[in-house]
C-alpha cells in the first residue's frame, strides 16, 4: 500500500515540476520578448530625434 502512494505522490510531484517548468520558460520568453519590444522603441525614437534634428 505504501509502494502505491509513493508512487502518486512523486507522479504529482514529477507533473508539478513539469509544470512550473514550463510557466519559468513562457515567463523568460515573455521578459525576453517586453525587452527587446523596449529596445527597438527606444532606438526608433532616437532615430525620430536625429532625423527631426538634422533637418
């Protein structure tokens, strides 16, 4: 009877792990993502400022 809830018990644990492994790795493409979204509006707001400058 033990064997049995062992066996639930680390199936759960093994499916828990899964789980919040794969909410780490959509957390770090969502930062990755926001990040480079920051970066490229700032870039085309200094080449706004540039152009606007130059002319």
């Amino acid at each position: 009877m033990r064997h049995r809830k062992r066996e639930a018990s680390s199936y759960f644990g093994l499916m828990f792990s899964a789980l919040t492994a794969v909410v780490a790795v959509i957390a770090l493409i969502a930062a990755l993502a926001a990040i480079f979204e920051k970066r490229k509006k700032e870039e085309e707001e200094l080449e706004r400022y540039l152009d606007g400058s130059i002319q």
